[in-house]
C-alpha cells in the first residue's frame, strides 16, 4: 500500500481541547491521520510532535521544537514514502516568538524546499508534497495568554504560506474550510473535527492524484 508522512504539531498529534495545562486528557484515537489514512486505504506514518513549529526553538518547551530539525529526521528515517501532508504555523504564532507573517511563511517555504529537494525526492523514489493549512488559533482558556494576538495576525501568515506553496507548485489544502478550533483553548480540535479533517483531506489528496 502507498505511505503517506503526516508532519506537524499538537493537532497533528491528536491533543484534545485543553482546560489546564498541562492536561491529563489522552491523545486521541481516531486522529485526522488515522480517518484519512482509512478512507485512503494507505498506510500512515504519524509525526506529529506537540509544540512543533516552522523554525523556532522553544525557550519552554525545548529547541528540538524547530521544525527544521524534525523534518530532516523524519524524512530520513521512515520511507520510501508516496507522499507527505505538512501542517504547521500555529505555534509560530505563539506570543513570545514575536514573528512576522513573512519569517512564519519564508520557514514554511524552506520546509517545503526540503521535501523537494533531489536529495530527499532521489531518496524516496519520487514523492508528493501537501500544505495544510491549520484552524487558525485565537487566544482562549488556559492558552490565552500564550496566543494573545494569534488571530489578528493568522490570516495574514496563511496568506504568505499559500503563496509560498503556489511559487512551487505545491498544492494547499485550508482545514479553515472545514474545522475550526475549539473554543475551549483556541487552538486544539475535537474528535468530531479530526473526523471532518481526515475525511476531507483523504478526498483533496485523491482529487489531487486523478488531476495528475
């Protein structure tokens, strides 16, 4: 069967909706992973890492937060992938990093240069990249503080990620079409969301593989 690399963070992962932090809840089993890789009929490779961002290491929660690192790992150690989905720029949006949408998008567009790259396409045998863009955060509950002013600037940075991933002629995905984030925490979705989001993606990425 085809095997698709899922990379991102928390929601990727399959952390619920939050009313402390940390939380006690357990991960989710019916992750949007998991309903896509189903309704593909594909197997699925989950690297969703809680905390996980384009390019900025955590004074919190550590420095292997940086995507770039993940990325380079996660490529090289799983495959020969078919594809790859890529959805991440939430935590980039976290209060204490200060980022610009343009530093958020230009690290999403290196990411999307490595899984281009001929290095990492030669190593797989060929494979299809994805952007998702995720449910725009906003500041709420026990994570408001964290993202006191997320939702003024998200639109702005998914704009600049979309544009990125157009100058390369990577298809996006916009979850924000189909989920939205829990208004428990601002940035975590639920079980009824990661079940949308898995169906809907299956159907983009099969849509996408007909047009090619």
């Amino acid at each position: 069967m085809p095997l698709i690399l899922t990379f991102g963070d928390s929601n990727t992962h399959g952390v619920q909706p939050m009313r402390t932090r940390p939380t006690d809840l357990p991960r989710l089993t019916r992750r949007w992973p998991v309903v896509m890789a189903d309704v593909l009929g594909w197997n699925v490779v989950e690297e969703g890492l809680p905390g996980r961002t384009f390019a900025f290491p955590d004074p919190e929660m550590g420095p292997h937060m940086d995507g770039r690192i993940g990325l380079f790992t996660a490529l090289e150690s799983h495959g020969p992938i078919d594809a790859m989905t890529i959805m991440l720029g939430t935590n980039d949006l976290k209060a204490h990093f200060e980022a610009a949408p343009e530093d958020i998008a230009a690290a999403c567009g290196f990411h999307l240069d490595v899984a281009l790259s001929e290095e990492m396409q030669a190593r797989h045998g060929g494979f299809e990249p994805f952007l998702i863009l995720p449910p725009r955060p906003h500041a709420a509950g026990c994570l408001a503080e964290t993202y006191v002013g997320a939702a003024d600037k998200a639109q702005a940075v998914q704009d600049a990620m979309r544009a990125e991933a157009d100058a390369r002629d990577v298809a996006v995905f916009d979850a924000n079409e189909v989920i939205s984030v829990s208004d428990l925490d601002g940035v975590h979705f639920d079980a009824a969301a990661h079940e949308a989001l898995g169906q809907a993606v299956a159907g983009f990425i099969l849509s996408e593989i007909a047009e090619d």
